[in-house]
C-alpha cells in the first residue's frame, strides 16, 4: 500500500535570516513563502518521494545551525591525460557574497585554463607530470587557498588523438540582433558532429559545421554546453561549457552573478543575486532551488535552510519593468556541515541516435567524498545504461528526445544500517539529437500545454491546474504500464509522483490518483492514455514561484521523458503558442485509409509552437515524412504547393500562417496543408499514396521538415478495423 504522509500547512514559515552578504542577522526574518521538502539527510528509500513531492512543514522555533566558516568543498581534482579533453570546477561553500578564483602558486598544466568567474577548468593537457597548484578563492570579506597536484598521463587507451575545442569562448548578442560565430575543434580526425544544449532562443547549430546563427529572442546568461562526436576516433567527444551573454534589445540589463554559493543540509543559507543596468525597480524569481530555499523578490536574496542534498539547475529570473533575463545557475548542497560527499559534475555531452555513447576517459555522472557508494537513475534515454557501482553512461541512444533524468547516489558509510545513509540527488537534461547533431533548441517535446494556470502566493492556498496532450508509444508491451512504472510530472520545484498500482481505473482507460480526504496538499491526476491526455490539480498547496516567470515544465511517463520551458503571466496563466520557450510538437488526430497501392490516404491533425518559427513562401524547404519502425512509409516534399503569410499580433509577435494550393500531382496528392502559428494548428492531408503498415497496431514516426529544421514525433496507430486506422484503440 503506498505510504500516507500528513503534512502541516503555516501561512507563513520563519527560518533563521542571514545578511545579503552571507552573515547572521542578529534575529530571525519571516519569509514571504519558503517551501521545505523533508528533513536532514535521507533515507536511500524515501529520496524520490519526497524530492518530488512538494510538502510544506511548520520549521523548528530554534535556529538552524549558524553559517559556517567560507571553506572548500573541492578537496581534489581529476587526473587528466595528454589526449583527452580535461574539465573540473572548483567548489566553495558558505561565502560572504560573491567568489572569485585565481592561482596565486604555481600554474596549471599546460593547455587548462581556468575561468576565474565560475571556477571552471577546461582543455586539453599537452605536457605529462605533475603540477603543483594552489588556488585562491576571494568572497567579500576573505581568501582561502588550496594546495592541490593535478597529474597528467600519457596519451593512451584508445584516446582522441588530442581533439580539443579551439573556442573557449563565444561573443555577447542583443535580442532581435543577427548573431553568427563558428564553434571549432581542432586535431579531430572527422567527419565531426557538433552538438550544443541551452542555446539562447533563437539561436540555432549546425551540426556540421558548428555555426551557430540566429536572432535571439530572449535576454539573459546562458550556459551553452557543447559537444563534439569525431566518427573517425572511435566516436569519441569532447565536451564544454561557454557562457553567453544576450543583452534586451535596447538595454544592458543583466546578472553579474555568475555563480550561486553553496551550502549543507540544516545550514542557514544566504546569498544575493545581483543585476546590473536595470531601467526600474527589480523583481527577481528563482525555480529549481534546493527544498528548503526561497529566494525575496524585492532583495534578490536566496535564503534558508536547506533539507535536500544535491546538485540542483536553478534558473534565476529578474524583470525591471521593461526586460526579464534569465540565467540557470548551479547550486551543490552536501548532506551535512562536516560532509565531502558532492556530485562530481560538469555536465556530459549530448547523445546521438544510434551512435555509441562512449569515449576515453569514460563519461560519468559519479560522486566524490564518499565511503560506499551505489548508483541509481530514473528517466534514462532508451538504449542508455548507468552503471551502479561506477555512474559510468553507455550504450546506444534508440529514441531523439529532451529527456529529463533524475540520479541518485546513496553512500552507506560502510555499514547495514540505512538510517547512517547519506543520499544526494541529481535532476539533469539528458537529450537525444538526430545522428546529424544541432541544437536541443531545434529538438521539440512530444507534449503540449492544452491548458494551465497557476494560483500563488499564499502557501496553504496555492494551485495548479493543467491539462496535457502527449504522445508516447502505445503499441501491445511498449505501452505504458500502471502496474509496474511510476508517473512523474513537475512545474519549477513543484512536483507530483505516482507510484505503481496507485492508480484507480475507470471508464475508457482512464487511470486517476487522488490523495485521499483531508490530505495537504490535495491533488489529483489523471492518465488517458487511449486519449493521450494527462491532467493534473491541487489545491491548499505551496508552490515556491514568483510570477511573471518562465518556468521548466517536466513529465516522465513510464519511459518516455518530455521538458518544456514555459512563460507564465503575472496572473499565473501559460498560452499556447506565445509562452512557448522550447519546441512543442505533436499528433493529436490521425486517420489513415488502406485500400491498396496508389489509392491509401492519410489526415494527420498536429500542433507545432515553435518561438524561432520562420517560413519563406516558395523558399523554405518543406517535406513530410512518415517512418514504420524504421520503414519509411512516405516522403513527400511540398515547397512550391504552398503560400504564407505574416503579420504582428499585439503582443509584437510575429504570426505565420500557410495554407496549401492545388495539387496537381497524380500520385502522392496533396490535399491539404494548413498552420497557424499563433493557435498552432496543423493540418497534413496526402491521397493517392501507398501505406504498408502492419495489420493491427503500428508506431509510426512523423519528421515535419521546414527548411534547416526537423520536428519529429511517433504515435501509434490502431487498425480499429481492416484498413482503417486512428490514434484511438
């Protein structure tokens, strides 16, 4: 039977206040909202529960321990070796504001570079030995030192031959201004496929090239990871992060913090964003943080105590009346004030279908600090293994998508009892791209905002409400089992899991979990999947979120991930297709005719928000494509069989629609296709074609290919009887 919990909902929560620059304030602060998930350190068992399920506790009337002393956290760093890429970074915790880093002894290897901002070390080694560094960290008030040895290996293992990224660094842009710079490696044996995740909107990547161009479309300082997969070593990759800054269109408006501090379970934490160039007065909002944080929108100030251990992706948001940047920034918090147990974590490359997901040294999503640890992963790619003992990831991707993968790392500080266990938790993207590379800009979820609205800023009272259209394969032992997988879908830090057999089925297939009378929060969710509908409401809640604000919306349903970033107003509503942030594209109609060849037919009704949209008439390539489990089925080009046009709607946006013309063709016949950006609609109707498709159910995969860029999605067909098939079983 699924564990109950009982949960106390205050009004308002009081913590143990610190000053903006890290110190302890001399009494106690009461927060606008704080939402605190758990207590102390975890239990391996409970970790997931409760990292993913909002509870709202009543703190303790004494003081959490006070700040602790500016320290390290990093007490080592990784050996490298002379052909291979080589990154780290640096870790402090409880800072008195902002940390820079320098070397005041010694040098690093030659061929690293450290980023003084961020504390990130990156390269390639070019000399083997042993090299004696001492690194200084400076916050507002100190400087502390660490003495480390780095060493460097021979070349060896079936390494990269010394590729290595020639750009360390990418040119600031301006929102609306035309952007153009070339990503390049250098000593890779090619051909070379180039990947980048967190690309600004707008903005896009060859794969083939690694340009990057575009015009971006929303302000802000983005992490852009890059990859680079060389076919001709092996597919081995390199890997890096490199920040870029875009300016407003007509401001500098931007963060100055480059970092967050890092903190411990059960420390009071403090620490304050900071914003330059701001027009008006700023309102700053955070998603993602540690449970147990809650940033002041007035101050900027991110405070607490922290009750979850673990990395954490925050996206720190600031409006000034004119312009909102965002910026996602990490945050580390170890289990406890004396612990060294962290994630070791850079980030890794992104995945290619069907190429092995492999290099030397082994790529790895592991800990440090610890005594016995074990490993655990939920929302993996198909295709992809984690390794239990070692957090090495293998294997060979079978399915594109922006997964979304939650790792856990248990430490059981060599002994039986589980109550001694220290856990950390980790929520990373893990996306799959097209063999041919890009960015994950370029990369649409399989689900769609249908409706959804917020209700914040009493905690007790909050709300949230939406419904979802997803596709997913629904195929006899692919579908979705109730039974034996979970259900998890999040907003920000708000999230909802259901465990197996928590379902109560009803009519037409619906599944439903409700929690029970008299349960804080009550929520309740609803699986359709012969519909393709999910539905989630709670009430009496506490949703840590400032509005207006673009907030990560993600869902894991049985094994198939879905990620969204959406803009909500300052009234908590999201529209489709304006508040888009990434790619949504799916089917949510099909209906397919097999009477025999050069006579089948298919109607497919399908919804596309895409907010770097772009379309030239009889210009922009445009093409369908239809695969059956790996079979292409059809594949009609349609450029010239189509007019469009544009206009401004009155939000500045601009609103593409297309509409097809007659169709001449004899064969492959073109009957209709229609869209509208500004709703998303999309209809593609071909007749007088041929479909081989299986006689009972078929997962078919749908590649919409407009100019440079491919939208893909699979349904599953059902033959609801001979010849005539629809997405309903």
């Amino acid at each position: 039977m699924r564990p109950r919990m009982r949960f106390a909902l205050p009004a308002m929560a009081a913590a143990w206040a610190l000053s903006p620059s890290g110190r302890r304030r001399s009494r106690p602060r009461k927060f606008r909202s704080i939402t605190v998930v758990g207590k102390g350190v975890m239990k391996a068992a409970s970790v997931r529960s409760m990292l993913l399920a909002t509870v709202v506790v009543m703190l303790s009337s004494s003081a959490p321990a006070f700040a602790q002393t500016f320290h390290w956290v990093t007490a080592s760093l990784p050996d490298g070796t002379s052909n291979a890429e080589y990154t780290a970074r640096l870790l402090t915790a409880d800072a008195d504001g902002d940390v820079t880093y320098s070397i005041s002894v010694g040098s690093l290897p030659t061929g690293l570079a450290l980023d003084g901002t961020t504390g990130i070390i990156t390269g390639r080694p070019q000399v083997v030995g042993q090299s004696n560094v001492t690194f200084d960290a400076t916050d507002a008030s100190t400087t502390i030192h660490l003495p480390i040895t780095i060493k460097i290996s021979a070349a060896g293992g079936g390494g990269n031959a010394g590729m290595t990224f020639a750009t360390t660094s990418l040119p600031d842009g301006r929102v609306g201004v035309v952007y153009a710079v070339m990503v390049q490696v250098q000593n890779g044996v090619g051909p070379l496929v180039y990947t980048a995740d967190n690309l600004p909107p707008g903005l896009s990547l060859d794969g083939t090239t690694g340009a990057i161009s575009g015009r971006p479309t929303a302000p802000g300082t983005y992490y852009v990871a890059l990859s680079c997969t060389d076919h001709g070593e092996n597919e081995n990759k390199v890997f890096t992060i490199v920040p870029l800054l875009i300016l407003p269109a007509d401001s500098d408006f931007k963060f100055t913090t480059t970092l967050l501090d890092n903190g411990e379970v059960g420390t009071a934490y403090s620490h304050v964003v900071h914003v330059s160039g701001a027009a008006g007065t700023v309102v700053f909002t955070a998603a993602g943080l540690a449970p147990g944080l809650g940033i002041d929108a007035a101050t900027g100030e991110i405070m607490g105590t922290p009750t979850v251990a673990g990395t954490f992706l925050v996206t720190i948001g600031a409006t000034d009346g004119t312009d909102s940047i965002l910026a996602n920034l990490f945050l580390w918090i170890l289990p406890s004030a004396t612990s060294g147990f962290y994630w070791d974590f850079f980030g890794f490359p992104v995945a290619l279908l069907g190429v092995e997901y492999s290099r030397q040294p082994p790529i790895t999503v592991a800990a440090v600090g610890g005594t016995s640890v074990t490993y655990s992963a939920t929302g993996l790619p198909p295709g992809i293994n984690y390794d239990p003992l070692t957090g090495e990831l293998s294997g060979v991707p079978t399915e594109i998508g922006p997964y979304y993968v939650t790792f856990t790392a248990t430490d059981t500080m060599g002994d039986a009892d589980p109550t001694n266990d220290a856990v950390i938790v980790l929520g990373a993207d893990f996306p799959v791209l097209p063999a041919t590379g890009g960015s994950t800009n370029d990369l649409p979820a399989n689900f769609w905002v249908k409706k959804q609205s917020l209700k914040v800023g009493v905690p007790g009272k909050d709300a949230w409400k939406a419904t979802y259209i997803y596709n997913a394969d629904r195929r006899t032992g692919h579908a979705f089992d109730p039974a034996v997988q979970s259900l998890l879908v999040a907003l920000a830090s708000r999230g909802i899991t259901v465990d197996p057999g928590a379902y109560v089925a009803g009519s037409g297939g619906k599944l439903t979990f409700a929690s029970r009378k008299g349960d804080v929060p009550a929520v309740k969710v609803t699986l359709d999947p012969p519909n393709q509908i999910l539905t989630v409401a709670t009430k009496s809640d506490a949703i840590d979120v400032t509005l207006p604000s673009v907030l990560r919306n993600t869902m894991t349903i049985g094994s198939k991930g879905f990620r969204l970033d959406e803009l909500f107003d300052v009234k908590g509503k999201f529209k489709a297709t304006a508040g888009y942030r990434k790619i949504a594209f799916v089917s949510d109609k099909a209906k397919a005719t097999v009477k025999g060849p050069g006579t089948d037919a298919v109607t497919l009704g399908l919804l596309l928000g895409d907010p770097g949209f772009a379309y030239d008439s009889g210009v922009t390539e445009l093409r369908f494509v239809v695969t059956s489990e790996g079979t292409p089925i059809l594949d009609k080009t349609f450029t010239t069989l189509v007019v469009g046009a544009q206009s401004m709607d009155k939000n500045g946006v601009v609103v593409f629609k297309l509409k097809s013309l007659k169709d001449t063709a004899t064969t492959d016949t073109l009957k209709k296709f229609a869209y509208d950006s500004g709703k998303g609609k999309m209809t593609f109707a071909l007749a007088k074609t041929t479909l081989a498709l299986p006689a009972d159910e078929a997962e078919v995969t749908l590649e919409l290919h407009v100019g440079t860029k491919t939208y893909f999605t699979s349904v599953t067909l059902f033959a609801n009887k001979p010849g005539s098939y629809s997405l309903k079983p």
